[in-house]
C-alpha cells in the first residue's frame, strides 16, 4: 500500500483553504459517514488488515484535492526515526500549526509521551483543527475524556468489516456464490484475509477441510507477522491453546500459562474486533479464521505438549459444565480414563435429564464404539441413544447385557433404574408388580436436584395410560416444581406434553391447545433442533386438530411426524396420537385398501422393533375401520367372521387406549358375526368405563357404536339416547370427528336429519361442522369413491388400457390396477362395464 510520503518520511504536509465538511469513505471497506459537525478527533480502531491506512489516504488525498491544509503523521516512521521526545514533538508542532487536518497512521506505535503530546498541540491549537487516528490499539491514546464530551468519535473494525454483499460485488464475476459464501463465514468480515483467500480461490484452489489452505494461501503468514507479532513468543503456545475450545476466558489462560500470566484485556486490546463476545460476560472468542490458523499452530507443537494443554482444556471445559466439549478434546488426546472421569463428573444420565437429549448423543458420537464396549457407564448412555431412535429391542438387549457388568455404586443403581424405566414407558411394556419395586427404588435414589423431574414425568405416563388423571396430574405438578427449581426446563417441556395428552383423553381440546401452544413456545425458544420432541408436539397437534376435524391441518402436522414415529422417542399414548389419524386420514382419501395396506406395513416394522404393543393396537385400529366398512355394505362379512381375543383389551394392565380400541373392534367383530348382543355387552362395558374414568372420547366413540348396535336389536329410543348424548359431547367438548368414523347409517342418517331439523340459529354453525361419513349409505356413489379412483372411472368410461389411463394421469400402470380393485369392490362389482354402468358419467 502507497502512504503519502514526503522527507522526512514520517510528515507530509501542504498548505491549502481552510478545511470544510466532508465525508470519510474509505474504498477499501464501503463504510461511508458523513461528518455533519465532524468531532475534533476521528480514531480508525481495528487490528491489522481492516483498511484503516487505506480509508485514511483516501481521504487525505480527497481532502488535498479539495483545498484543505492537512499533514500526515506516520507513526511507525516516527518510531524507528531516532528522535528523542522532545525533537519529534517539535517537529510535530511545527508541522500541524498550519494544517487545518492532521492525520496520524499508527498512532500506538509511538510512545505515550509522545502520544500526549500530540494530543496536546493538536486539539488544543485550534477549535478547528481535525485530528484522525488510525491505530490498533486505543488505550495510550489518552482521549478518554474526549469521547465522555463527545469531542472524539471511535469507528472500530465492525464497520470497517467486509459485508457478504461487498464480497459479492468485488468478485461475483471470478467466484461462485458457494465460494463468496465460505470466505465471509470464515474471514467474518476481516478484509484483507478476505481478499487474500478471493484471489487465492481465484487462482484455481480449494479450501480443505484440514485447513491447509490458510497456510497456502499465505494468509497463516500475515496473521503471525501483522497480528500475532505484537504478542511476545512465549505467550503464542497458550494462544493457540485457547483456541481448542470455542471460547476462551480468564481462568483458562491462567491454566494454560500459569508461569506467564496472559491478560484477557491485553488481547482484546491488541485483537479488538478479531475477538468477540461469547456466551458470558467474561467469555470470549476468537475470529474464525484467526482460531483457525491458531488451531494449526497448535497441531505444530509437540505431541507431548499438545497432550497435556489439552487435558488442560478438557478439565476446564469440564468444570464450567460443557461436557460434550471437555470428552471431545479428551479423545483427541485419546485419553479414554479422562472421558469416563468426564462423564461421571457431569453425573451420567443427569445431563440428558437437565440439558436434553442432544448432549447424550454428542457423548456417545465422541466416545466411540471401542470405549462403549468397554464402559458400562457409557453403554447406558448408548441404551438413551437407540430408545431415542426408536430402536427399543437393540436398547433393551443391550440394558440386559450391560445390567450384569455395572460397577456396585449407588449412581450405577439409580442411572440403570433409570434406563430400565424409561425402556418401559418407551418401550411400551406392560407394567408389572416389580415395576412399581423399581419406582419405589427410583424414588429413593434420584434425590439430586437434576432427576427430581423424571421421576414425576414417567409416574405421570403411568397414571395417565391406567386412566388416573388426577394422580397423574399430580405428578406432573411435582414434576415441575423439581424443574423449576433445579432451573431446567427440558423436563417441562415434554411435562406439557403429558399434560396436553390427559385434556385429549378427557376431551377439553381447548386446553390442550392453549397447553401445546404454550410447549410449541418453548421449544422455538430453546430446542428446536430437538426433532424428537418436535416429533412428539407434531402427534399431538395431529390428533388435536383430527379430532376438532380440522384434517388440513391434522394432514400437516402428520407431515412432521408420521413418518419419523417408528424411529423416534415416543411412548403408548403418543404412538396412538399419530397413528391414528394417519390411518383414518388415508383410509378417508385413498380408501380402505390403502389404508390397511399401510396398516401392515407400519405392524412390521412396530415388531421388528419390539413395539409390540403398537402394532396390537394398529390391528385393533384396522378391524374397527373394516367393521365401518361393513356398516355401510363397502365390505362383504368375511366367510368364517368370529369373534376373535385381542390381546392388552382388557385387564389390570391394559391402557385405557388398549381398551378402547379392543373393546372397538370387539363390537366391530361381533356385529359381522351377527352376534348383536355380544357387540351390545362390550360397548356396555365400555360405556361404563369411559363413564367412571372421564374419557369423554371414549365415552362419544361407545355411544356413536351402540346407536347402531341398538338400531339392530330394534331399540331406536334407546339409540336415539345415545346419539344425543354424544351430539352433546360434541357440543361441549369439540369433538366432532367421531361422527365420521363410528356408527354407519344409523349415526350418518340421524346426523343428517338433525341438520335438516335445525334452523339458521347459532347451534346450526356447530351442527354444520358434524361432518356425516363419507361412507354413509344415503350418500352418491359418487362420494364413495376416491378422487383418484373417480378421476380413473372417468378415463375408463372415455376408452383406453391401463397403460393408456396411467400415461393420462401420470401414474404407473400398477397404480391403475391397484385403483380399479378398490373401485370393483366398493361399487360391488366384477369387471369395467360393471363400473362403467354402476358409476356413469357426470
């Protein structure tokens, strides 16, 4: 870079007009102020390669084209130039006496005497006589009380920076966007590494992921000559060691270099804008490129030095909590012991409990399968690791296998406690008498502050699936006074969700909605990169709105987590809170075929996975929508039809969904068996348990069932009973999809008549959202079938093969065939003309 130079080599000066109003815009950066009353003092602070001489040139050769009498100071001239004090002050003074602007490059490398001196003559000379400073460091500049008056103007590195669209303008023409990208990410604005590595790109090269090319493209040099070369050498190691973590503080470079004491404050004023803010008042961090470069000095020392500045790290890391960090930088070591002591010191599967799920996996990623298999401790983290995944048979093999090689201590007991309860509420296992042993052990061991709301949060899925809402109320409770005060809100977050499943089961949908509206709050806030627990809220929005019948958006939510709920965290009443509605919703658009279809599909995979449970519950859910079917004479009795024992439906053990459903299809079974009366004693049952145990769902679903099975026993008071009450659950609670799954033509026609009863009144929006089956008997043909299937029936009717069809409506010729089967079925026939002529044209 050319300064203005003129012997000696440190002064230039030149008498012109008085000096105007003008505006500082230095080329190199973009940044352009307009000095409206300019302050009697300008300071460009920022380290090295942010353009300060540059801007300043620029404008002292603006400013002498204009007229104006200005002079240069070159401070780093000045230093080297062999002048005592009192000589360069002289010469100073004689120098800016008739100069209206003075500019003064490198300011911090002369001495303070000096500094203050200039100070002195300059600004007190003449009200206005300007002074603009350009230096890295601002401490010995002495203008502290000019910046209090409001007499000096600092304009640090942050607006000196590059911004991505300077980048973009200076070089869109030689590099693509993905390459303009990667240098602002790693340079953050620094400008001459920027525009070293641009035209170092430029050249043909690539960046690497070892990060060679900071070495390369010379940038590692200029680093270490024009920003590292003011610190001594001996303090460039622990430099580069504090690197290793993303942000440094005071007690670690007292770690690292206790014989030499580093200040923090000397390397923000030496870095300024190169060193950042971190998470905390007293952490800070580095440049990106800069902690690059310093990370490749690190790898340059010794291995034995390189070792223990690591454990140094690791141990700091480890005691202000970031665990993931502090076992990250031990097995870069490859010093497993540190990373067992790490993971005992943060004490084990607390940090999932308070910090959430993501630590956990991070340890398990960074440990290794080696160590695993080694480590019982980590082994248990592994079981979280696979539950999370949905991968419970693999979890519990493994639990079972590292139950019998635990270490005998009172933290072993409680994490392996922990394990084996959450393989049972997420595993979906049927609760035992040992069990509740193992709850009354859990209650004892989790006394630290961290598992106090685990405990409360499984006890209240337990409760919650057996019906006890106001136990598993109170657990919840407990379970958030224990997160509160061990100041964590992961627990709370999948507490709301509990919280939300119980006002579905007891059908107060605008409680849930305010309850999940309130999680889905804290999960932007403070998770949203936790996609099981994203998962978990998407089911339960799915059924909220499936059942408020809003199925756009149940269809939406379903996006989010129908298919991730086979590999994701989740337990019995989740599972049911999106399978269902996924089924029911794809049954209703694509037709009973596809639905059971997927049925099958779903079951296999629930069991390879140990998820036995779920997959019961899915056959449960497959016979009630073929029992519907049958109702509406879509579907033939199956030669044989028999009332078959549906596992989990009844007992002590079963969830009050398992009886739900089992009771369901039970009644389903025996009406195609034409054993009314055995249909009539389950939904009796039912009735009375959705009764006794407020599951107003239950209790609509029981009644909307029974309204036809009485319909058959030629009992139309009672059933008329029934189909009232459930209108009036309806009415009270939102519950209206039922009408559209349970009943056939005995609910759909009652339905319908109460519609063409009802007057233009404010009950008459409500009864309109009661939406009748599409199933239902007194319905068109037309409605039976599925847009795709009408859509095929019509290009039957106009002519063509299946491989003409499938070309018109761009699907495959299997797809044709697959459509037809369904459509020969519903319209109860065997072949095209049968079609044709039972489904004309509109």
């Amino acid at each position: 870079m050319t300064v203005p130079s003129h012997k000696p080599t440190w002064i230039r000066w030149q008498e012109r007009p008085a000096l105007q109003t003008g505006e500082l815009s230095p080329p190199s950066t973009g940044v352009s102020m307009r000095l409206c009353a300019p302050p009697p003092v300008t300071v460009l602070h920022a380290p090295a390669g942010f353009g300060k001489t540059c801007a300043m040139v620029s404008e002292f050769e603006r400013l002498r084209e204009n007229g104006v009498r200005v002079a240069w100071i070159a401070g780093e001239a000045l230093s080297v130039s062999g002048l005592s004090s009192v000589e360069a002050l002289a010469a100073i003074q004689a120098l800016v006496e008739d100069a209206d602007a003075v500019f003064f490059d490198d300011a911090d490398h002369v001495t303070p005497a000096i500094l203050a001196g200039v100070a002195t003559t300059i600004l007190y000379s003449s009200p206005r006589k300007r002074l603009l400073v350009g230096a890295r460091r601002i401490e010995d500049l002495q203008i502290a009380r000019r910046i209090a008056q409001g007499a000096a103007e600092i304009i640090p590195g942050d607006l000196l920076a590059f911004q991505r669209q300077r980048l973009n303008t200076m070089w869109h023409r030689t590099l693509g966007a993905p390459q303009i990208r990667a240098i602002h990410h790693l340079a953050e604005g620094w400008p001459a590494p920027s525009q070293m590595l641009a035209r170092w790109l430029a050249g043909g090269n690539v960046l690497d992921d070892a990060g060679l090319f900071i070495s390369r493209s010379q940038v590692g040099d200029y680093i270490d000559q024009e920003v590292l070369g003011p610190f001594p050498g001996e303090t460039h190691i622990a430099l580069s060691a504090s690197s290793l973590h993303h942000e440094f503080d005071q007690e670690l470079l007292d770690r690292l270099s206790p014989a030499r004491p580093i200040q923090q404050q000397d390397i923000a004023a030496n870095l300024s804008s190169l060193v950042g803010n971190g998470s905390g008042p007293s952490f800070r961090r580095y440049n990106s490129l800069l902690r690059r470069h310093l990370r490749c000095r690190f790898d340059q020392l010794p291995r034995n030095q390189r070792i223990a500045l690591l454990g140094l790290v690791s141990d700091w890391a480890a005691d202000r909590g970031d665990v993931v960090s502090a076992a990250h930088l031990a097995s870069i070591a490859g010093d497993e012991t540190r990373i067992v002591k790490v993971i005992v010191q943060a004490g084990g599967l607390s940090l999932w409990l308070d910090k959430g799920y993501d630590n956990i996996r991070a340890l398990v990623e960074v440990a290794g399968e080696a160590l695993i298999r080694s480590e019982p401790r980590l082994q248990l983290l592994q079981c979280v690791v696979l539950m999370k995944d949905g991968r419970v048979g693999e979890a519990d093999r493994l639990y079972r296998e590292t139950a019998k090689s635990l270490p005998l201590d009172v933290a072993m007991e409680r994490d392996a406690a922990l394990v084996k309860a959450t393989l049972l509420i997420y595993g979906c296992r049927a609760a035992t008498i040992q069990d509740d042993e193992l709850f009354n052990r859990l209650a004892e061991l989790c006394g630290a502050s961290a598992f106090k709301p685990f405990l409360p949060s499984i006890q209240a899925i337990r409760h919650s699936q057996q019906a006890e809402f106001g136990a598993a109320t109170a657990a919840i409770l407990e379970g958030i006074n224990h997160a509160r005060a061990a100041g964590s809100s992961y627990p709370i977050l999948f507490l709301d969700f509990h919280t939300a499943g119980i006002a579905l089961a007891q059908g107060e949908l605008a409680d849930a909605a305010k309850i999940l509206s309130r999680a889905r709050r804290r999960w932007q806030a403070d998770f949203a990169e936790d996609k099981g627990a994203e998962t978990v809220m998407s089911a339960l929005w799915a059924q909220l709105d499936f059942e408020r019948g809003r199925t756009r958006q149940a269809a939406r939510h379903l996006k989010l987590s129908a298919h991730r709920l086979p590999d994701s965290e989740a337990w019995l009443d989740i599972y049911v809170a999106g399978f269902e509605p996924m089924i029911r919703l794809l049954s209703d658009e694509h037709g009973i075929t596809t639905a059971t279809a997927a049925i099958d599909r779903s079951r296999q995979q629930l069991r390879a996975q140990s998820l036995n449970r779920i997959a019961d519950l899915l056959t449960c859910l497959g016979m009630c929508i073929e029992g519907e079917a049958w109702l509406f004479g879509q579907a033939a009795r199956p030669e044989g039809a028999r009332i078959v024992d549906l596992p989990h439906s009844t007992g002590e053990l079963a969830t009050w969904q398992e009886r739900e459903f089992g009771t369901l299809a039970t009644a389903y079974q025996a009406l195609i068996a034409g054993d009314v009366e055995a249909a009539r004693r389950a939904l009796d049952e039912l009735v009375f348990y959705a009764r006794d145990h407020g599951l107003r769902r239950t209790l609509q679903r029981g009644l909307l069932l029974r309204t036809a099975t009485l319909d058959r026993v030629d009992d139309p008071v009672a059933a008329q009973q029934d189909f009232d009450e459930a209108v009036a659950i309806a009415r009270s609670t939102g519950l209206r999809r039922a009408f559209c799954e349970f009943g056939g033509p005995s609910v759909a026609d009652r339905l319908a008549a109460l519609q063409a009863r009802s007057g233009e009144t404010a009950a008459d929006t409500f009864l309109k959202g009661l939406a009748p089956s599409r199933r239902a008997a007194s319905a068109s043909p037309r409605r039976t079938l599925t847009k795709r299937e009408r859509q095929i029936l019509g290009e039957l009717a106009a002519g063509g093969s299946d491989k003409i069809i499938a070309r018109r409506l761009d699907v495959t010729e299997h797809a044709v065939r697959f459509h037809l089967k369904n459509i020969y079925v519903k319209l109860g026939v065997h072949d095209r003309a049968g079609a044709i002529e039972a489904y004309p044209a509109e």
